[in-house]
C-alpha cells in the first residue's frame, strides 16, 4: 500500500511538472531581402534568353518593393520622375501598327 501511496505522489508531482512548465516558443523570423534574392537565384535555373539578371529589380521595381514593405507611400515628386523617364524609354512600332498577331507573340514568348 505503500508503495502505491508513492507510485500516486509521483505520478501527481509529474502530472503537476508538466502542467506548469512553459512550452518553448519558436520565434520565426522574416527573411532579409538578400536571404529571399539568395534563395531565388539558387532555385532558378538559366535557359535560352531568361538569365539570373531577370531577378535583379531595376530602380522602379526596388522602389515600389521597398514602399509596400514600409507601408508608406512612394514620394510624388520621386514616383513622377520615374515614371516620366519609363514612359520616355517606351519603344513605339516605327510603323505605326500596335496590334499583330497574337501567334507570333506566342511564339517568341516560348
């Protein structure tokens, strides 16, 4: 009987161990920019004309990154020169015809 007393204080005084004891928190962490830019690279594969510098932001695209990842909006003044020099490097058909033949374009997108 008296090992069964024993037995029963044990068990309550584990019981009441676990009961009490903090779990241990996973503190997960967001990765850098160079940790995220690390991993694309390292998943993406060259072929043909798609090379490793598709991955590279230019200028508007780190902007704009950047501002979503602040949540605070891009400066107008900056957001309106960047914007006047994209639309200024826009290529126009030198004849004048925007609409083709959506197969074409098909084939050389694959």
């Amino acid at each position: 009987m008296k090992s069964l007393s024993l037995i029963c204080v044990a068990t309550v005084f584990l019981l009441s161990g676990c009961a009490t004891s903090e779990p241990t928190a996973v503190v997960a962490t967001e990765p850098t920019a160079a940790e995220v830019l690390a991993v694309l690279k390292s998943s993406f594969t060259e072929r043909g004309v798609a090379k490793l510098d598709r991955l590279d932001q230019n200028e508007i695209q780190d902007l704009c990154s950047k501002a979503n990842l602040s949540g605070k909006p891009v400066d107008e003044k900056l957001a309106q020169q960047l914007q006047a020099s994209a639309l200024a490097a826009v290529k126009y058909p030198a004849d004048g015809v925007f609409l083709g033949d959506w197969r074409e374009g098909e084939k050389v997108a694959q």
